[in-house]
C-alpha cells in the first residue's frame, strides 16, 4: 500500500486552528545585521489563543463556544494579540540595539562602550583649503 491510499489526517480540515503558532521558536545566525526576536505577529497570537480556547487542557472553557469577532471573549483576546505584537515589536527593537554588531543608535553604542570605561571622542571635522579660478 502506498500513502496515496490513505487520505491525510487532515484532509477535511476539521483540525484547521487547534494548534498554537505562538511562541515563535527564533534561531539567529551568527553575523546579521539585525537580529529576530519576536514571538509572533498578531494574527499568530490570536490564532494561538483561540486553539487554546479548544484545548481539553481547558475544560472550564469547554462552554465557550463562540468564535465570533462580536463576542467580549474573543475581542478581548483580539485586544491582548495586538498589546503582545507591539510589545513584542519593541522588545526586538530593543534587543537589536543591545549587540555592537546591530546597534543603530549612537547612545546604544555610547552605553556599551561606557561598560569598559571608554569614552567616544567627538568627530573632528575635515579642513582643507580650496581656490577657485573665475
């Protein structure tokens, strides 16, 4: 028998959203120039929190049975998906700026090298002179 002869356990798409897609499992290479640290987006979150609501793990949640955006439930999950995809957006934002190597901001990389007891000097501005001919 050949796995064409079975259909796949999924095929109905009965069991579509039960599983969570959040915490995004995150892997940096070495050497980026910006580093991944989200857990996921809004719409991972959201997804996450509602196939939570269907989990066995959950029996008080067994009654709720709506899944409809007009419901306080499920708004209030959507409101908590959108504060943790900005939380998270900054979050990133701030562990980028925590390495030498992604650092964007010229007080990040002032703080860093305070930690070591050095100082930035300021720039020193270029001098030359110039003739024209008219």
């Amino acid at each position: 028998m050949s796995t064409r002869d079975f259909p796949l356990q999924n095929a109905c798409g009965c069991c579509a959203g039960v599983a969570a897609r959040s915490p995004v499992v995150i892997q940096n290479r070495p050497g980026l120039s910006a580093i991944a640290y989200r857990i996921g987006n809004h719409s991972d979150v959201l997804a996450s929190l509602l196939a939570r609501l269907s989990s066995k793990q959950y029996k008080a949640l067994a009654r709720l049975r709506t899944r409809d955006s007009d419901d306080f439930t499920i708004a209030l999950l959507d409101a908590f998906s959108g504060m943790a995809d900005v939380l998270s957006f900054y979050q990133e934002r701030i562990a980028n700026e925590s390495y030498l190597r992604t650092a964007g901001e010229r007080f990040s990389l002032q703080e860093m090298a305070r930690l070591i007891a050095y100082r930035l000097n300021p720039g020193v501005a270029a001098e030359t002179w110039l003739a024209f001919t008219v």
